[in-house]
C-alpha cells in the first residue's frame, strides 16, 4: 500500500493533463522517484524518451501537489485502501500491464490474489436470456470454489453479474469510471454497499471526478487487466464489452463469448467475436475451465517429478533463471528477456515437459 506521505505526490502526478500512465513511469524512472517529478526543470523533462517541448511545459505548469493534499483526508475518512504500481501489494495481474494505472484506490476486502479472476461483461440492455446466462455461469462458480467475478456496476449485464454473485456466494468488486464518493447509476448504491462484504469497488479517479464518456474506456482496461479471463455474455455489433474484450486480447488474457441465434441484436458482438477467432465459444463454466485449464487443477497442482540431469540450452537456462516460485506471466517473461512471445512460448513448453515450470491458469508460469 502506497506510503502516505508520498500519496500526495502520486495522485498529483496522475492529474497532469496529457501524461497518462506510460509517461508518468518513465518520468519517475528518469528522475528516480516522484518526488523529483515536483523539483525538476523544464529543461530537464525535455530529455525524457516520449517527452517533448509541450509535454514538458504541461508538467511544469500542471503538478499541482496541493490538489494530492487536499484528497488525504477523503482517503482516511473512507478507509480507501491506495496501490501505487511500484508498491509490492499492487494487484500482480494488473501490473504487467503495460497501461497499468499509476495509483488504485479500493474499498471493501478484496484479495487481489484470488486463483480465480473472471470478468463478466456485456450490454446495458440486457435480456432474459443474459440474465439467465450470467446466473447459471455464476451458480456453478459457487459450487467450485476459488472463483471471484469483475465487471463495471453498470446496467444490464454488470449489474445481473453482481447480483448474481451475491445471491449465490461469490466473491465480486466493481471496477468504477469515477472517484468512491459517489456510485454511478446511483440505484446501484445499496448493490455497492453489499459487494463491500465480501469483494469491493475499485477505481483510479480520484474523488469529485466528472463522469465522461471516456473514463469508461478507461475503467475497461482494469476490468481486462485485472483477470485471467473475460467473458462477454451480450453485445451488439458495437459496445464497451467488444472494447474490453480487445483490451484483453492485447493483454494476451483469454477472451470468451456466449453465442446466441442471428436474429437477437444482442448477441450480434459475442457471434462475431466467435466468427473472427477473438473469442473461445462458451456455453457453460466447463467450457471456461476446459480451456483455462482449470477443470484438472488438483490434480495439477501435484508436481511433476523433475527428470534428472536435463541438460539446458543457453535459452532454457535464462528462462529458468528468469522464473520463481511465485507465478509471472509470459508477457513479463517476454519483456524481461527481450524475446518475442512464440519462442518464450516454446521454450516454457520444453521446459515443462521435463518438469522443470508449471502452467498455470491465465498464461502464468513458475518454477515447479
């Protein structure tokens, strides 16, 4: 959890206008800490890879420290937990993430390392047959275990999401497109109030934010990010859902859809989805877990035995040295290593078969 005294420094530079994530991690990398992000000149962001003449003026004029301050006492009074990506309690999925906020703020008990992370998600106007879909997806998860459900507290789809959850006892957090001082649609406020329990809300805007039309866009890739999987129950042709579900193709987490007949509007996106080989089809949770891996995790999560004196490329041997106990995901391995991702890919897959790294839900890897 980020650190209070520095928490100012951290929501002040999320607010300058025109950095956005990536930038600002490369400002705190170049200067060596956030701090120095409020002392340097102007001349010196100029020499920052990504920052130019403008950007560089933006900075100066815009890091507004007070405007940090003044969120302190909103955060102690609501008892919102605060994650800065550089903090080791950072959610582990979503900080591989290339565009991973640079400051998150929680309510509620939320277990950022659940095994199981399943965003469900689809249009706002959802019909009988999405209700039903979510409660039978859901109702099954219950009986399972390890599962907890992400979407965005919208109408329709999220919110049948939720409501199933709560109905049947699983874990689930809404992801928000504004600050915890107000909950959108307000008639999901007492639902809010009830998925604090045993999951909770999530967002990286800070209180007294407007609500626009992009900060959804922006709340859709911590609902991608944050889960090994998405599923997307409804959808037309085009809609927020469509747009998460690219965003968690490019985060390379699995993308699934639940068809429906050509004639319902609302199944429009998901078959297409399907039809362009961006989603796997699903029509119940064996489906999901079949292709997860995660129908056969007990019997997985006994190690295979290790063959003896298994003589390792020069590759290998970086894999190996590149992995821990505690899982990484591949495109973490892939950045490390400075290799693409088909031959991380194939050299995990040899390295597994001599037992050596285990697979693991949502393309995740560790030493076995």
């Amino acid at each position: 959890m980020a650190r209070i005294e520095q928490l100012p420094y951290h929501i002040a530079l999320s607010l300058i206008p025109g950095i956005g994530c990536i930038n600002a991690k490369s400002l705190i990398a170049y200067m060596g800490s956030v701090e120095a992000v409020f002392e340097a000149k102007e001349s010196h962001f100029r020499k920052v890879p990504g920052i130019g003449p403008v950007l560089a003026r933006s900075i100066v004029e815009n890091r507004d420290l007070e405007r940090g301050k003044q969120e302190l006492p909103f955060l102690t009074k609501h008892k919102i937990q605060t994650y800065f990506y550089l903090d080791d309690d950072y959610p582990t999925r979503l900080k591989s993430c290339v565009d991973a906020p640079l400051v998150l703020f929680s309510m509620g008990n939320i277990n950022w390392n659940a095994e199981k992370l399943v965003a469900i998600v689809g249009t706002r106007n959802a019909t009988d047959y999405g209700k039903k879909v979510c409660d039978e997806l859901i109702s099954e998860m219950a009986t399972r275990n390890s599962y907890t459900v992400v979407s965005g507290l919208a109408y329709g789809i999220d919110s049948a999401a939720h409501k199933a959850c709560l109905q049947h006892g699983v874990s689930t957090w809404g992801v928000l497109a504004h600050g915890l001082d107000r909950i959108y649609p307000s008639l999901h406020r007492s639902l809010a109030e009830r998925m604090l329990v045993s999951g909770g809300v999530i967002t990286d805007f800070i209180s007294e934010s407007s609500i626009e039309r992009q900060n959804f866009l922006r709340r859709n890739r911590i609902i991608a990010g944050l889960t090994d999987a998405t599923i997307v129950v409804e959808s037309a042709e085009k809609g927020g859902a469509l747009v998460t579900a690219d965003i968690a193709g490019s985060y390379n987490r699995d993308v699934f859809a639940v068809p429906g007949r050509n004639s319902d509007i609302y199944s429009k996106g998901c078959n297409t989805l399907i039809k362009q080989n961006k989603a796997c089809l699903i029509q119940n949770l064996d489906d999901l877990e079949y292709f997860m891996g995660w129908q056969n995790q007990a019997k997985s999560s006994q190690k295979i035995q290790k063959q003896l004196f298994v003589s390792l490329s020069g590759e290998e041997q970086k894999v190996m040295d590149a992995l821990s106990e505690s899982p990484v995901y591949i495109d973490q391995l892939c950045q490390e290593l400075h290799m693409p991702m088909g031959k991380v890919s194939a050299l995990l897959l040899g390295l597994e078969f001599n037992g050596l790294v285990a697979s693991l839900p949502g393309k995740m890897y560790r030493l076995n």
